[in-house]
C-alpha cells in the first residue's frame, strides 16, 4: 500500500501527552502505511537559519522546518491570522490585508514545497491540512510533482462574492484547484467553494489549468473519538477536581463554554445572552453559573487583544451587577486543562453554551455531547453557524446574534424534563457515534484513493 504524507502547520511531536483527538488520528492513519509527517517547527530563528529536523517512531518520519522570525511575521501571524483566518469566517470587516504579508506566506509555501519535494516517493499520497498551506499543491505540481494531493479545510469557506473580495484572491483561492481532492467540514463550505470556482473562471479572475480535471469536492465533517472521551468523562466523575467544583456550586446549576479567545467563538454575545437571561430571570434563575474557559490566543494580534479587553469588562459588569456574597455568575478561566478535567466538567454541565458567529465545525460542542451521562444528560445550545449543529440533531439551535432569543434558549433548556434531555441526548451521540474521528480519516482516505485511480485512468486513456 503506498505511503501516507501529511502536511500541517504545526506538527505534533511523537506520543505528545496532551495529544487531542486529530493527531491521535492522523498519526493512527501513518501509521497504518508508513509514512511522513512534515511541517513547521514551531521555531522562529533570529538569524535566519532554517535548520530540518528528522525524527523516526516506527514506520513514521516526522519532519520539521525551522522558520525565520520575519518568515513567521509574515506567514503565521500576518497573512494567515491577520487576513486569511477573518476572511474565511465572513469578517471582512477584521481583514488586514498587505502584500508584503502575502508575499511571504507564497514564500514559505513555497520553500515548504521544495522541501516536501525531496521527500516523496512515486506513489505517496499527500494530505494537506488548512489554510496555511492553501497554494502548497500549486507549488508542488510546479516542481513536477504528480502525486495525488489533498487538501482538508478545517475552518468555513466563506460565499463567492466574500472570497472574491479579497485582495489577489486568484493566488490562494483559486489556488487550490490544484489539489485532486478538496475537503470541507459541510456541504455549505463545499458550494460556496464550488461556486468561487465558478464565479472566478467566469469573470476571468482565475484559469483553471488546461488537461487537468477540476478537484474533486466534497464535504466530510471532522469529530472526536467519541467512546475514548465517555471513558475520560467517566474515569473523571468521582476525581477530587469535579468533586470540588460540584461542591462550590452548592447544589445549583452549571453551564460550561469552552472556546479558544477568539472572534469567531462569539463570546462577547454569549456574556451578553447570559446578562440578558439573568436580567429577565432575575429571582428565577437557580443560581445558574457560567463556567467559560476560554485560553488565550493569538495575543500579538491587535482584535484579539482588544476581545480580551472587552470580555474582562463584561464580565466584571455583569457580575458587579447581579452576584451576592454566595455567587458569582460567571467564572472565566483564561487556561488550558487537561482532557480528562475538561471532560468532567462537561459532564457536570447542566448546559453546554457553544454559539460561535462562524466556525468550521466545533469540537467542543462534540466533546460536550460524548461527556454526558447518559441516563441524566445536560443540554446542548449550539450555534446554527455552527458546521456541528448539521449532525448533532439532539441540540437546541441558536442564532448568537439575536441575544434575547439565546436568554430565552438558556431559560427554556433548564426547564426541560429528564425524558427530553435524555431523547435529544440519543439523538445526538447516535450519529457522533456513527461518524467518528476514525471514519472521518477513513472516508477522507477512500476519497482520495478513489479519485487517485481515477485520475490515474484519464491520464491513461
Ligand atoms: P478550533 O477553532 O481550535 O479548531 P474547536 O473545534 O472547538 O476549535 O477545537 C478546540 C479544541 O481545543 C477542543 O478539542 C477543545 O477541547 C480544546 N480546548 C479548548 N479550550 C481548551 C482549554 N481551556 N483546555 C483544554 N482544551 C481546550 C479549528 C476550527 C474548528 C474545527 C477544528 C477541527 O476552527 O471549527 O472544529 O479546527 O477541524
């Protein structure tokens, strides 16, 4: 069987203690064929060496690429995170567009390419994952490479006219028409792709290249190992940290959030929803608490600085305003926590608050689910712009903006009795179940190898 080469940003190091559900996956799928995984090192060096290292655990090399610091400057934090990470989640609004930053990150795309060249092996198939590395095929391809390359995106694809917005977006939008294969996390990401495609080549923005088919696209929504995180869930019931904080809640209600700080997580409107739910309830509410950990991230960017800013002061003003000496209604943790913590405390959660603006998919809210206990489960709020909220059909959907709307979901939620909480529950771990993060690399795989053979014949005939 041929060989597996995956490409990310960052790579994990070999058997990383706090590995999440993605690399315990991806490094299964290497494992499985033997293979490569190759990416950043993480490191930015001052003096702008660019130093490889090799690593070998079994059947699998990883391979890692030491970056300058103005090569990070440019491609991590500039290009990626200032303009292409707002423009794929609709905010155009946040979009900091230089060509200086683009210029590096077609750089560094392609110096990985050249690097990645040397690597591969007639046969090996390449998986790619996310926006950095959008016109890594392109460059591959133009260094003569035939092997069958393959994208994921791991976050939205906004509408046509949003892509086409963006300054120069032919040379890494249209870019990625050089990939074999093209996955998203929903069928919506998948027709807004099909339709910048369309839109582009027919305004003349973008030519797709003669003699070689379109990608193939397609969406295959990402999960978690759902019966590894009940198991943690479980283990971690009785442990003295979620003994502790059932027993600071004396008795009254838990709702958890758990995203990274970020724009796209909405957690200025969910503070907001939840001032507006204690305001309307005020007397009725059951000492309902809000658990939001949410770790810093990103922190040299301005807009994230300036989230963290505001949300400090929300919640400094909604607890001034509404807590008594007993009660604090928001608690907010800016820190990572282990998995299995994490996963108790979900399932100590009455409620699950998980109202992104915009996001690819959403783990947490998946975790949330698998976490509960399945003969007294919390409720899950998610988003409708969640990519999660098309397969977990258990929730109760929310529009983030509408903050009234949301007050009420929480108020509604609570109320509901044991037979509901446990239905919806069913409903949504069914298919969790049925599509985990070990179909999701399987289908990814077949897909692949489906359209490598059937490339292979076109050329052939
Ligand atoms: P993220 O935007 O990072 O991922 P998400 O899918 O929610 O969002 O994954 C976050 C992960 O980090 C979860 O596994 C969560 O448990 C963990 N995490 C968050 N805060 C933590 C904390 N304080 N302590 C410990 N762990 C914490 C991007 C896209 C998503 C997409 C994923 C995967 O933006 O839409 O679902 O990739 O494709």
């Amino acid at each position: 069987m041929s060989r597996l080469v995956i490409v990310s940003n960052r790579v994990a190091a070999p058997q990383q203690s706090r590995a999440g559900g993605l690399v315990v996956a991806l490094d299964a799928a290497l494992r499985d064929t033997g293979g490569v995984w190759f990416g950043w090192s993480g490191k930015a060096t001052r003096d702008g060496t660019q130093a490889v290292q090799h690593a070998r655990a079994g059947n699998v090399e990883y391979v890692t690429m030491d970056l300058s610091e103005a090569d990070v400057a440019g491609y991590y934090d500039g290009f990626s995170n200032r303009t292409l990470w707002p423009a794929l989640h609709y905010r155009l609004d946040l979009v900091e567009y230089s060509r200086e930053t683009h210029v590096v990150y077609r750089q560094v795309n392609a110096r990985f390419a050249e690097r990645l060249a040397t690597l591969l092996r007639p046969g090996d198939r390449v998986w790619i994952q996310d926006y950095h590395l959008l016109p890594l095929a392109g460059e591959l391809r133009a260094r003569g490479v035939d092997n069958p390359l393959a994208l994921f995106l791991h976050v939205p694809f906004p509408p046509s006219d949003l892509a086409r917005a963006l300054p120069n977006h032919a040379s890494v939008f249209g870019a990625m028409a050089a990939y074999d294969l093209v996955g998203f996390q929903t069928r919506r990401d998948c027709e807004n792709f099909d339709a910048y495609l369309r839109d582009a080549t027919d305004s003349g923005e973008i030519a797709l290249r003669a003699g070689r088919p379109p990608p193939l696209t397609r969406a295959f929504p990402i999960s978690i190992d759902a019966d590894e995180f009940a198991q943690a869930a479980r283990r971690a019931r009785g442990s003295a940290g979620v003994r502790g904080l059932r027993d600071s809640l004396g008795g009254s209600a838990l709702a958890i959030g758990v995203d990274r700080l970020d724009y796209s997580k909405g957690l200025v409107e969910k503070f907001q929803a939840f001032g507006e739910f204690l305001r309307r309830h005020s007397g009725n509410t059951g000492g309902l608490t809000l658990l939001q950990v949410a770790p810093v991230s990103r922190g040299g960017v301005r807009s994230y600085r300036e989230l963290r800013h505001e949300l400090e002061r929300i919640a400094g003003h909604i607890n001034g305003r509404h807590a008594d000496p007993q009660w604090t209604p928001i608690r907010y943790v800016n820190r990572n926590l282990g998995r299995q913590t994490l996963a108790g405390y979900y399932g100590a959660a009455r409620l699950g608050l998980v109202t992104p603006l915009r996001d690819g998919m959403n783990l947490v809210a998946k975790e949330y689910v698998a976490a509960q206990d399945p003969d007294d489960p919390g409720v899950l709020l998610l988003s409708r712009f969640a990519g999660a909220a098309d397969q977990l059909g258990g929730a109760m959907l929310v529009n983030p903006y509408d903050i009234g709307g949301v007050a009420d979901a929480i108020d509604a939620a609570l109320r509901l009795g044991a037979d509901e909480r446990r239905e919806r529950h069913a409903e949504s771990l069914r298919s969790l179940r049925e599509q985990d993060i070990h179909w999701w690399t399987a289908a990814f795989l077949d897909a692949l190898d489906a359209r490598g053979t059937s490339r292979s014949r076109a050329t052939t005939a």
